[in-house]
C-alpha cells in the first residue's frame, strides 16, 4: 500500500509546550541552587538551598519525577514548606526519596526560575565517598563540594581548562566507564543503574567498540577527524564528547547537557542555538530502565550537524548538499505525519518516543524525529543484508535501533 503524506503545519510551540518553553527556556535565571543528601538506607532525604533574597524573591521549591499524561512538561508538586538556613539561605527537603529514581527541582518566582536535577545513588561506597556531598558532578554544587577534582586539578593538570586527563574521552569515562563506573551512566557500553546492582539498556546506546557495532566516534586517544553525513563533503569535523554535551550545567540547562550553541551549524559552519527540551523518568518497574519524554529540539539538534536531514521528505527531493528524497522528520515549524493514525508508533513498539492516545498534532512524541529510528552514542544491532539483483551485502548502518529494517517494520508492519 502507498503510503501518503501531508504536511501538518502547526504554530512555533502548541499552548502546553509554549508554557513549557516560557518557563524554562525563556524565564529569567532564578537564584543558584544546590542538593545536599542524607542517606536513610534504603531511602535517601534530598535537601535544595537557594538564596531567597536574590533578584526575583522570594521563591518557592517544587519537585518533580514524572511527567503529566501528554508528557509535555513535568508533573510538579505543590510548593513545598521552607526552612530557615544560614543568612538569607532556604531550604526545602523531599524525604524518602527513591535511590536511582531522576528528581526535578524548580525554585521559582514568576518568571524566575532555576531547575536542577537530582540523581540519587547508593552513599556508603567507601572507594567513592564523595557521593555523600553531591552525586552530580556537572553542576548544582554545594559550598564546599568536592566535586571540582573530580575533573580538575590546580598544579598537574594533562589538558588545558586544568583537566585531569590528556583526552575528553579519557576524562568522561573516568565516571562514565564500564569499567569504572562513577556515575549512574554507563556510556559505554550503554547501561543505566537502576539500584540494587541491576543494569538496564540506556535511551543512548553504547559508545565502545565492542559493544557498539556503529556509533559516534568520540575517543579521541585516537583520530576522530570525521566526514559529517548529509552535510558539506569538503568539511571535516573533530568529533569529541564535548561536541554535543557542555560539562557545566545544573540551571536550566539542556535536556543531558546537550549544548546550546552547536557547530557546524550551516553552509560556513557558523554556530547555531538549539534548544533540546526531554525528559528521562524511570518508572514504576526501575529495571526498565528509564522512558524519554521528547518535547522539542531532537531532529533540529542533530541537523545543526547533518544540515541536509532536516530538508527531506518523501515526495519531493530536498537537501542544502546533495538533492535527494528523504524521510520526512520533524523539523522547524513543520511537523510531518501520515493521514492513518494506525502508522504511528503504538504501546508496545520498540521507539524511544511514548505513544500518548490523546495527544494533538503538536506533540512530536507521535511523530518520527531523528531518535525514533536512530541511537544518539551507538548501537549493538545489526545490519548487514544482500541486496537484490546484485547480492550486493550493505552492512554496519548508521546507529539503528533494530536490526537490520526492523526500525521500519515497526512503524509501517508491512
């Protein structure tokens, strides 16, 4: 059966997803907060001081760690009750907190606003005590954290900005390692901590050859000097961790320290701004691992780079680069979709987007963005097919969720 596709074209944001970006991504920065934790065993009591005289206050504490039906925005608390700290300080605490659960916290006035993440993990590691003061190291920092040393050093360092280590790779994988896991993040070979010593697949796949039979080249102990598909053949990019995520963040940051301002970005490979807004929740059954709620920024983030796919459709060619027919995406104001609602993602299928009966058009979880078809790290599926008349073998695609036209078939079912 031929499939026929429309353009739905939709306002910048939908009314539920404006509100989100208002608050989020257009507020005014509330005051710097940070977590304290007090370990209960099998629970964890987690702390967040703020200044309540900074400008904008005073301001309530809320807290999150779900989203609301449509997956829109997170699903928050009621104001809760503060306490006095040192000075002008305040502080709230959420007790009984679920270890290995992902907690939002929004201090907040009007348009002014913080939100930081909490992470909480087991506390009484004796080789990696510091968890006790903060287990986040990329921000939301206490007084007198000790995280810094986790990254820097003051008089040894083996890379500039006073890293510790001689490579970015090196560096991250100093925490997010499989062999040295510091983090709840194990980047890779693709696992989330989810307690209890129990590992589940994460929403980003593997990064380690070994693991990964096609991923994103970032170690950089080697060449990383690559090609970028779908963009300017000429241009060479050296692709490292930091090219996607910032190591600093914790207020109002981007969905996994995405960053910002990306390069390349267009024709010269100027610098483009991206604002990627998602949730990672994990759920009632936590050796699921975590669900990702996609607001907005997916396929726009990752054309900053492969500039041609965000110009592609089924029935017109299209492309800054090389002028061909592509499948269409999600991208810009535009957000393209299929005339039977029997072809969208269901319950059930193996997408990293939640399928929702009630959303409208808008909601660009029921709509094929880049991460429906591919992993952002890597992948260990498969491809590797002969292709008629020929027999020609096409093998290691790029990054795909299913092996071999799986990630198809479970949209289309042909």
């Amino acid at each position: 059966m031929r499939i026929k596709l429309k353009y739905l074209i939709m306002f910048i944001f939908s009314a539920l997803t404006l509100g989100l970006f208002v608050t989020v991504g257009l507020a005014a920065d509330g005051p710097s907060a940070y977590i304290r934790y007090v370990d209960q065993g099998a629970t964890v009591d987690i702390s967040v001081y703020w200044d309540d005289s900074a400008s904008g206050g005073p301001f309530d504490c809320y807290w999150a760690n779900d989203v609301v039906p449509s997956g829109g925005s997170l699903a928050w608390s009621g104001a809760m009750s503060k306490n006095n700290g040192t000075g002008t300080t305040k502080f709230v605490t959420l007790t009984g907190a679920t270890k290995y659960k992902n907690y939002y916290f929004k201090v907040a006035n009007g348009s002014y606003l913080t939100v930081v993440r909490s992470f909480p993990v087991d506390f009484n590691n004796v080789s990696n005590s510091e968890r006790k003061q903060n287990d986040y190291a990329h921000g939301n920092f206490t007084p007198d954290t000790v995280m810094c040393g986790s990254c820097h050093v003051t008089h040894a360092a083996l890379k500039s900005q006073l890293l510790r280590q001689a490579t970015y790779y090196e560096l991250c994988m100093s925490c997010h390692s499989n062999s040295n896991s510091q983090s709840k993040y194990d980047v890779e070979s693709g696992q989330v901590n989810v307690g209890g010593g129990t590992w589940a697949d994460s929403l980003a796949g593997p990064i380690l050859s070994g693991f990964a039979s096609s991923m994103h080249n970032v170690n950089d102990t080697g060449s990383v000097d690559t090609p970028v598909h779908g963009s300017d053949p000429t241009k060479i990019l050296t692709f490292t961790c930091i090219s996607c995520h910032t190591a600093h963040g914790g207020q109002n940051d981007n969905y996994r320290l995405i960053k910002k301002t990306i390069y390349p970005a267009n024709n010269d490979w100027n610098p483009q701004t991206v604002s990627l807004t998602a949730y990672a929740v994990v759920g009632s059954d936590p050796t699921e691992g975590e669900e990702a709620y996609y607001v907005s920024g997916n396929s726009e983030f990752c054309s900053s780079c492969h500039l041609d796919y965000d110009q592609g459709t089924a029935h017109e060619p299209g492309g800054v680069y090389q002028s061909v027919y592509r499948h269409p995406v999600t991208v810009g104001f535009t957000v393209y979709s299929v005339e039977s609602g029997d072809l969208f993602p269901t319950s059930g299928d193996n997408l990293p987007l939640q399928y929702y009966s009630g959303a409208s058009a808008a909601d660009k979880r029921t709509a094929v963005v880049c991460g429906t078809c591919h992993y952002a790290h890597g992948t260990s599926k498969s491809f590797n097919i002969s292709l008629p008349p020929s027999g020609t073998t096409v093998s290691d695609k790029n990054i795909l969720r299913l092996d071999n036209y799986g990630t198809c078939q479970s949209c289309h079912k042909k």
